[in-house]
C-alpha cells in the first residue's frame, strides 16, 4: 500500500471520499473507519485493516484510492477473494497507477492467482485510453516526475542527478518550469492533463513560497477554471497557503506552525465556521487533522 506511505498528506488526507457521494454523517464515517485503517496497516494488523477499509467503503468512501488500498491489507491478509474485488472497485473508480500495481509488494500475494494478469491487463488498458483523452500527455508525465522529485526530496531519498541540491534550488527550478508552463498553457487542467496532472501542477505551487505573487497568481487562475477541471480541495490549501504568505488568517485550516514548541494551526479566519467549511470539501475534521500533523495519530 504504497500509496500511504509516500502520498502527499493534503492528497492523503483529501483524496479518499466523494463529498457528493453520500450524506456529509456518512462521509465522516467513512473517515474515521479510513483513518483507523491505516493505522492498522502502518501496525501490521492486515486483517483488522481489511475489515476497517471494508467498512469505510461500505459508510461511502467513493475514490479508487481506497479501494486500491483496501486491496493491499486483504491481499496481506490472505483474503484474496476480497483483494481482486476491491481491486475491480479501484478500477472502476478510475484508479490507474500501473507502475504501483506491478511492483506494490503488498500485492505479490496475489501474483500467481490466474486472476492478476486480468487485473493488470485492464489496468494497462484504462491508461492507454485515458493518455489518448489528454490533451496533454507529454506535458502530464513532466508535471508527474517534477511531483516525483519533489515528494522524493521531500523524504529525504537520493535523486539521481540532483545530489547535494537544497530543497530550495530544487523548489526554485520547478517553480522557474511552471511559470513557462502556465504562461503557455494557462493553469493545467484535468482535461489537459488529467488529475493526478493537475494535482502536481498544484503541489508545484504550493511549495514555490520563495515566490508569493506567483502563487497568488496561480490561485487565481484555479479559481477561473471551469467546474470539476480541479481539486476543490487542492484549492482550500493552495487559499490557505497563499494567505498565510499574504500575511493573513487562513480560512480552512490547512497550515501549522510551531509556537512555544508545538506544532499548531495558524490563525484562522471564522473559526466558528471552520468545521462547515471543512466537512463541504469532504475534508478530515479538524480534530483528526491536527492529530496527524502532530504525529498523536
């Protein structure tokens, strides 16, 4: 379940419920049985995982990431029968990383199963059809590996070519590259270059801080997009993170820094209306998601 490990945590603790999906009780709890899930796994309990991703999306967890990932902690569960199911469940959700299935360890129980190669061959069929849509294609896969460096960096990992290199340098490139990206082709959509695209080209600005004014500039290009071209949720952070370099309160609750020791929110604006606001986006609550920034969950 590599995708719990490496994921951004915005896109971690975002991507896994359509808020549109079920009522706003039920997508809570769906993050919670989620949540608990994880945990699980990261503890070795792969069956208590299993159940706890089963009840997630029994409650309407509704992103292929789920399902993916309930698919690994059932296949290191030796529950195979419902590892190919939620595997079905991940592609019918759009779910697609081929490289991540083929080589993903938490599957190899599953390898000599006659259903895997099924599995993987309809996997490398929804990717050939989804790159021809883009419009972009080439575009994407820059965007992906420019995420790719910068979650590697990130975490501390060698990166071939660019050793020694400060994260700033790094930061610096790729915010140099997006300025030519969006100069030419205005703010990356999904049309253009699909999701796991967009949510990149996002990621990309949310760390050009040495450049405040370009990233006001890219959030207001994501507020021009048409509906369902972007992450609202990519949206609520890249808001959050612009303010916050502004000078300002944030609205969603997104940001953290370190007072007298311990890692807490930055002002917020309406804190009365956070929990509203939060829950619209299908995001955590705050609660949970300050336990996770501070490492007590």
């Amino acid at each position: 379940m590599a995708s719990f490990r490496t994921m951004c945590l915005p896109l971690l603790l975002a991507s896994a419920f359509c808020a549109g999906v079920a009522s706003s009780a039920s997508v809570q709890t769906a993050t919670e049985w989620a949540s608990r899930a994880s945990e699980q796994y990261e503890a070795g309990e792969f069956a208590e995982s299993a159940d706890s991703f089963a009840r997630a999306i029994e409650a309407g967890a509704e992103s292929g990431t789920v399902f993916y990932n309930a698919a690994c902690s059932a296949a290191l569960a030796g529950q195979a029968d419902a590892a190919f199911e939620h595997l079905d469940g991940a592609l019918a959700r759009d779910w697609r990383n081929i490289e991540l299935l083929r080589h993903d360890s938490d599957l190899e129980p599953l390898h000599e199963d006659p259903r895997w190669k099924d599995v993987v061959l309809r996997c490398e069929q929804a990717v050939a059809v989804f790159i021809a849509s883009l419009e972009e294609p080439e575009l994407r896969s820059e965007l992906l590996e420019m995420y790719r460096v910068d979650q590697a960096m990130r975490r501390g990992e060698e990166i071939p070519g660019l050793e020694g290199k400060a994260w700033s340098e790094i930061d610096g490139r790729h915010t140099a590259r997006m300025k030519e990206i969006v100069a030419e082709h205005g703010w990356p959509t999904k049309t253009l270059v699909g999701s796991d695209g967009a949510n990149a080209t996002w990621l990309i600005v949310q760390h050009a801080d040495a450049d405040p004014v370009f990233q006001r500039r890219c959030l207001e290009l994501m507020r021009r997009v048409p509906e369902g071209e972007i992450s609202l949720v990519d949206l609520a952070y890249l808001t959050d993170r612009v303010l916050v370099n502004e000078g300002t309160k944030q609205i969603y609750g997104t940001q953290f820094w370190t007072v007298d020791g311990k890692l807490v929110p930055r002002p917020i604006e309406d804190e009365s209306g956070l929990a509203a606001r939060r829950e619209s986006l299908g995001m955590i609550t705050m609660e949970e998601y300050t336990a996770i920034m501070t490492g007590k969950k």
